[in-house]
C-alpha cells in the first residue's frame, strides 16, 4: 500500500532554486510547492513503507541548503 | 503502467504544463482542420466541379481516423528501456498509458457516453457543412464554452470569478469575431437551432465525460489514459455516425466511397494524428482545470486557423481562395486581439494556496467539513504537529481570503489556519 507523506522545508535564503533541482531528481516526490509563508517548499512523497521514507529523508536531508524539514504522514485523503 | 510512485516529479511547472496541453490541444486542432484543407484542395483538383456529399467524405475520414488511431496506439504500446524502467513509447504523451487495452468497466461505460454524444455533435456537424450558410452558423459552435461554463458553475467545487468569467467572454466574443462571415447567403434559425442544442449540447456532454472518465483511477494513483480513451470513444463515436450517415446520404454518392478514400487517404491520416494529439492534450488538460477554461484556451485554433486558410487558398487556388473584405479583415483583427488578451488575463489570475490546520484537543474528524469548503481541492489528514493539510484553488487571493479562509475559520474546532501562497508548482 502506498503512504503518501507531507514534507515541509525551510530554506536558507537563497539556495531555494538549487534545493528544487536536487527535489525534481527524486522518482517519489508527486508534487513539489514552493510558497510563501512559514514553509518554503511543501514536498509531496509516495513510498511504499516506512523504510523506504527513512531512505529518502536521509537523502533530502542531506541536500545543502535546506534549514529544516518536518515530516507529516498522511492518514487519509480527499480530493475531488 | 507506471503508476505515481515510479514517475518523477515533471521539470515543467504545473501552470505551465497546464497551457501546453489547453493551447496545444488548439494548435493540433488547427493541423487537422489543415489536413481538411489539403484533402478538400486535393479532391477539387482531381474531379472539378463535381463536388462532395459530406457524409461519404465524413464516413470514409472517420473509418481511416480510427484505422490510423489503432496502429499509432498500437506502435506506441512497445516498450523500451528509458531512465532504468521499461517504458512504452507512449509514455511521453500520457504518463498514465501502458498498452492498448480494454479498460475497466466503469471508464468504459463513460468513454461510450462521450463517444455517443461525440458521434451526435459529428453527425449535426456534417449535416451543416452539407447545408446552406454554413459557414455563417458553424463559429456559433463555440458558444459550447458558455454550456461548459454552466456545466462548471453546477459540477466543479470551485465558482468561477469574475476575472474567470469576463476572460472566458473575452475569448469567446474573440472566436465569434474571427469566425463571422460578412457576406454570404445567411442562415436560417433552424440551421442556428442544430449547432446551439443537439451539435454544441453533445459537445458539451462529451467534455463533460471525457474529465469524468480522466478524472477515474483504474488503480491508486494510475488515472485512465487518453490514448486508450481516444481509440475506444472513436469507435462509439463512429458506429452512431455511421447509422446516421448511412440513410443520410444518396445511394448514389456513395459509389464514390473508393475513389475518395484512394485518393484522399494521406491527408485524412494525417488530420487523424493531429486529431488524436488534440484529444490526448485537451482530457489532460481537463484533468488540471475546469472545462470552460481548457475550451477557451484551445479555441486558440480559431485564431490559428486564419493563417491555415490563407495558405490553403494560395496552395489550392481558385478553389480554396481566402478573399476577405476590409471589414472582415478589421473584425478578425478585432477578434485575435480579444482571444490573446483572455488567454494572457486567465494566466495571470490562477492563485493556489495551501493551507496548514491545527484543531483545539478532543476535537473530531473534520475532513468531510473541510472538503465540503468550495475551492479546496484535497485535504490530508496528517499525523505529527499539524493536523490538516488543505490544496485550495481560487481566481484571487481576495477570494482565498473571503470565501474560503472565512468558511475554514466558521469550523467548530479549528484553531489556527497558516495560509500559504504557492509561488511555483511541480507535478
């Protein structure tokens, strides 16, 4: 089953654009915002298990320039 | 099949990838109406004067449409190694294809119902070009945007603004203008009465089903593919044609079956592609925006197709000769300049939002209340510090903050909402 999970970052001031780059390159990021407010970039993943998200959080984790994360599994979805 | 978690994230920016598939989706419409003009130029060439029943060149171009369509599909279901994963070659023009197939069930029983309604509006359409003053009554053909605009207001959670609805008016009064034909021998209300009820209602259906159907997932996170969608509407939309044509037309004219398919084929494959590119576009582009919206921007073609017929007429002259009027020219002038003005006033307006809820303790779940709000797109229920995420779309930010944000706050239980603007979107 796939676990859909929200990662919210907080970027150093300008090493926004380089951060997106490096997040286009990851096969189960689905949707990548970049916004205005208390998070810089809202990032979208699809994984199988929870393994496989420990994975990845260490890999994005250690791209420079980002300040910090806060991870948010989701427990259910509606979308129209 | 490759379902969400094996594709990338796309380079392009979701906006932007939204407006090449709606423009696109115009410009390919625009080469199969070339194509049209190429076969029609090529038919007047070879028998002069002997002219055309429109059902027989409708019947043969719609057979050979779907003929083309199920070999391309075919060839676009070999798979090949691309990025690490096995891909068909129809991959880059929906993610979501993986071979020709029979889809399930429920995708079925939609795709027949836009095919159904699809074969209707074709059949009310070759019945008027075969009829006087059509090219008087067919540019009305875009007032289907107006039936999509309701069929939003009614459908969509989201109520178009008034930016939204004075940029659609823009583009559809621009149509109109480029469309309308200053001379000829007119029209009568009857002929008018075909395009604005069964011709644009069915148009409007099949839209309608069309996003429906795209909008379905066969499996989580595998949406129904277009190019499956294409080939299975074609056939519906060709056996009702069919049934209309074959008592429509003279016995006699059809004996010239043949001979216009001989002699016709190359140009009616290559308006068959071009058609098929322009349907794989625009039900992708309904999958990201409303209805009347994609409309509009693909009625770009409208505008495109002005330099189409000029080059027809120097390819095929006398028959296909453009010889327009100082007034017509003004007007068509007129009218690209309320297209293009919509288009770029639409682009400018789409404001996404995301929005992050925290709720007091021991309250419930609040997801249906939340995803009841008009304009939220999705809403995740989270685990750890924040409790909902919400995807709203809307027209303006005094919108977000006026309808939206305000309803949000009215929830029993709600503490504190964080508004975050999107800036760039990938998907």
């Amino acid at each position: 089953m796939t676990i859909t999970v929200y990662l919210l970052m907080d970027i150093e001031i300008g090493k926004t654009e380089q951060v997106l780059e490096k997040l286009q390159l990851i096969p189960e990021a689905t949707k990548i915002a970049v916004t205005t407010g208390i998070y810089d970039i809202i990032l979208r993943l699809e994984v199988d298990n929870l393994d496989e998200l420990y994975t990845i959080t260490l890999k994005i984790h250690s791209i420079p320039g980002i300040k910090e994360t806060t991870t948010a599994v989701v427990e259910k979805m509606l979308y129209s | 099949m490759s379902s969400r978690t094996e594709r990338p994230v796309s380079k392009i920016a979701a906006t932007t990838m939204f407006y090449v598939l709606a423009l696109g989706a115009g410009v390919m419409r625009t080469l199969s109406v070339a194509a049209d003009y190429v076969a029609i130029g090529i038919h007047e060439t070879l028998y002069p004067g002997l002219g055309i029943d429109t059902f027989v060149f409708g019947f043969a171009s719609q057979w050979i449409s779907f003929a083309t369509t199920f070999t391309a599909v075919a060839v676009l279901s070999i798979r090949r190694q691309h990025a690490g994963a096995k891909r068909p070659l129809g991959f880059s023009l929906d993610p979501d294809f993986g071979r020709l197939r029979i889809l399930p069930r429920k995708p079925m029983m939609y795709i027949a119902l836009s095919g159904f309604f699809a074969g209707i509006s074709t059949s009310a359409y070759y019945y008027l070009i075969g009829s006087e003053g059509a090219d008087t009554v067919l540019p009305f053909g875009q007032l289907v945007i107006i039936y999509l605009l309701i069929g939003d207001l009614m459908a969509e959670k989201d109520t178009p603004t008034i930016v939204e609805i004075q940029c659609i008016i823009s583009i559809l009064f621009g149509v109109l203008i480029v469309g309308v034909e200053t001379e000829g021998p007119g029209f009568n209300l009857g002929t008018l009465a075909i395009v604005l009820i069964p011709m644009n209602l069915s148009s409007a259906m099949t839209t309608y089903y069309q996003k429906k159907v795209k909008k379905l997932e066969i499996e989580p996170g595998l949406a129904v593919d277009t190019l499956n969608l294409r080939l299975w509407s074609l056939l519906v939309l060709n056996t009702v044609f069919s049934i209309t044509a074959i008592p429509m037309a003279a016995p006699s004219a059809w004996m010239t079956l043949a001979d216009i398919a001989n002699a016709l084929w190359a140009p009616m494959v290559a308006g068959s592609l071009a058609t098929m590119f322009s349907v794989v576009m625009y039900v992708r582009a309904l999958a990201r925006g409303s209805m009347a919206v994609v409309n509009s921007l693909s009625a770009i073609s409208v505008v495109l197709g002005i330099p189409v017929a000029i080059i027809s007429g120097l390819l095929f002259p006398p028959y296909l000769w453009v010889d327009w009027a100082t007034l017509q020219w003004i007007l068509k002038i007129f009218g690209v300049i309320l297209v293009i003005v919509g288009i770029i006033a639409l682009e400018a307006s789409d404001v996404r939002t995301i929005m992050i809820i925290k709720v007091k303790p021991e309250t419930g779940d609040l997801l249906p209340q939340l995803f009841a709000v008009k304009g939220v797109e999705s809403v995740s229920a989270l685990a750890g510090e924040h409790d909902y995420l919400l995807s709203v779309k809307s027209r303006s930010l005094a919108k977000t903050r006026k309808l939206i944000v305000r309803k949000l706050e009215e929830i029993q239980g709600v503490q504190t909402i964080n508004t975050l603007v999107v800036l760039k979107e990938y998907r």
